[in-house]
C-alpha cells in the first residue's frame, strides 16, 4: 500500500468508504424491519385481546350446530324446546376462538398467535422455551412486551392481565366460578388455572411471523437507478481525483524532473492561478515558480560572471 500511487489510494478510500456505507444502510434496513414486524404485532395484539375481552364479558360465544373440528369445544346445550329439529350449542371460550381464529390467519396470511401460561389447563397452552423466557421476564420486570428473532421467524410477546370477565372462569372457585360453569370446568380441567384476580398476569399472548430474508429485502428496495446513481458517483469520484490532483501532481513531478537537469523555461501555467486561491496544488504549483524563478535568476548571473571570464570553482 506504501508505494500504490495517490490515485490507487483514493480508489480504496472510495471502496472502504462505500463498503462502510452499505453496512450502515444494512443496519438501518433490518432496525426498520424489526420495527415494522413490531407494529404489525402490536396492532393483531389489539385486535386480539379486544376480541378475547369482548367474548368473556358475554361468558364466552355459543354457536348453533357447528364447532371447528380440531379445537372442539367447552361444552354443550341441548334446546330442549326444540322438539321438531333438536338443536345443539357449542361452547367457545376465549383461549378456544383465539385458537380458531389463529388457524384462520395462518392459513390466509401465514402468521399465528396463541395464549400460553406458566400455570395452563390445556396442555396446548404450555409455553415453548421462547414463550417460557418471556413470561418470566415480563412478570419479573413488568414489562409492556418482548420480542426477538428464531429462525425465519419474528417472535412477540405481551402480557394478558385478568379483566373482570376473565373471573366467571379464572377466579375464585367458591366466589366468582358460579355454576353450571363450574363443573364444567372441574370436570374437564381439574384445579389448574383458577384463583386470579383482577390485574394478575394470567399469562401471555404470543406471536409469530414470518420474517423475510435480508436479501429479499435488499434486491425489492434497490432498483436500476440506485445502480446507474453509483457508478455515475465512481466515474464522478474517478474524473475530479484524476484532473483536480494526480494530473496537476503529475505536472508538477515533471517540472521538478526537467528543473534538476538544468532546464529552467518551463512554463507552470501560474497566469490563470488567482492570488487567493485556497487550492493547496495551486500554492504549491506558486511556490515551485518561485523556486524556478529564483533559479532562473541565478543561473543569468552565473552567465554574466563566465562573459567576464572569471572561472568558478568546480562544485564538488
Ligand atoms: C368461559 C370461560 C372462560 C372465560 C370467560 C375465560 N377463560 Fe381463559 N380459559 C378457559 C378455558 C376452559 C381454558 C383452557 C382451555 C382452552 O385453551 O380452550 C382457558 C385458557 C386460558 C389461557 C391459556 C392457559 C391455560 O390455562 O390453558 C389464558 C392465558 C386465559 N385463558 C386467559 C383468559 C383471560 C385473560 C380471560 C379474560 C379476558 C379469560 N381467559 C376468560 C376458560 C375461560
């Protein structure tokens, strides 16, 4: 690198400098990417827990002779006045529609989302070791959420607290669980997940989706122009180093050449240099002309003292 030219050392000035550039961009891509993801977490988290909240102040929703499959039911209720075409409800509670709703966005937008607790009643709801790491970090530091990357997937978190409609079935067995949801619940369930009160951590709702890839990101926001915007810089930066530095450089390396070998009538172009230039190769090109001038002068008297005949002594 010592002995590379100027004009090679700028090159990977340039390079250093783009290379830098195009780390930073990266950084600033995936901060924005993760607070876009943030966002949209944020905002199906609203959705979610309104719903939630919206199902258990009505103790729950019952449709009429049809329940999604998979995920079942809590319970059930015969129309017993119905006696021509006997009719059967189906119990959802909140956890149970988040379920439902989930497997609907994952099917249609290919995110999901589900409520998990440290004390669950459905084994479903246990906590995977993400899940588990945020709850516990959430009820130790209080946190509003917490999220993080696993894989291709973008993971967020956030703490569902017990509302008064949440105590019809998490509350105190012998004051808020009021019968027939009572035995229901034991008889399902057993014990687990009673005893909340209103403003506990009942647990958290998690959610998933999925991140693209960096490169993705990268080749849909670069376009054609962002390549012609740079190599119209590279050939920018190219033509200012070559004509503002290394050709004055050049020029002035010759006349220096042609000075030592006693040649003194170079012409340095100084006529066009202004007086209060700030161009630093302009000083230096003005100085070199005094340097040549003052040869110049001495080299007339040297002349005009051998046309008088007297001989100099011999440089060493
Ligand atoms: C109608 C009864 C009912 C109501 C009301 C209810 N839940 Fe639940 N909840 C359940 C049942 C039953 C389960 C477990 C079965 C399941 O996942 O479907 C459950 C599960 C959960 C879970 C998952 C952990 C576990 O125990 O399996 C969380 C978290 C939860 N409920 C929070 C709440 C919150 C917060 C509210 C109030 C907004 C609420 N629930 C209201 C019945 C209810």
């Amino acid at each position: 690198m010592k002995n590379r030219s100027l004009f090679a050392k700028m090159v990977c000035l340039l390079f250093v400098l783009v290379t830098l550039s195009m780390i930073s961009y990266t950084l600033v891509i995936q901060k924005t990417q993760r607070e876009f993801l943030r966002r949209q977490a944020k905002s199906v988290c609203r959705q979610i827990v309104l719903t939630r909240q919206w199902i258990a102040s009505l103790g729950g929703v019952w449709s009429k002779d049809v329940y999604s499959g998979p995920h079942g039911f809590l319970t059930t209720h015969q129309n017993a006045s119905d006696t021509d075409q006997a009719s059967k409800f189906y119990l959802h509670n909140p956890a149970l529609a988040t379920r439902e709703i989930s497997s609907l966005a994952d099917l249609k937008y290919g995110y999901n989302f589900r409520v998990v607790s440290d004390l669950f009643r459905e084994p479903k709801n246990e906590p995977d070791a993400f899940e588990d790491e945020v709850l516990n970090r959430i009820k130790n530091q209080n946190l509003e959420y917490a999220d993080g990357f696993e894989g291709g997937l973008y993971r967020y978190a956030e703490p569902l607290y017990v509302k008064e409609g949440c105590l019809k079935c998490h509350g105190d067995l012998n004051k808020d669980v009021k019968e027939p949801m009572k035995s229901i619940l034991l008889e399902k369930y057993g014990t687990r997940s009673f005893g909340y009160q209103v403003g506990d951590v009942r647990g958290i709702i998690s959610i998933q989706i999925p991140k693209d890839s960096l490169l993705k990101i990268l080749t849909s926001v670069f376009t054609w122009w962002n390549f012609i915007i740079a190599a119209v810089s590279v050939f920018l930066f190219y033509f200012f180093t070559r004509l503002v530095i290394a050709k004055p450089l050049v020029r002035l390396t010759e006349a220096a050449t042609q000075l030592s070998r006693g040649e003194i009538g170079m012409d340095l172009g100084v006529e066009s240099i202004e007086e209060d230039t700030k161009n630093e190769i302009a000083h230096l090109t003005l100085a070199f002309e005094r340097l040549r001038k003052s040869f110049q002068i001495m080299h007339d008297k040297i002349n005009r003292i051998k046309e008088k005949g007297v001989t100099l002594p011999k440089l060493r």
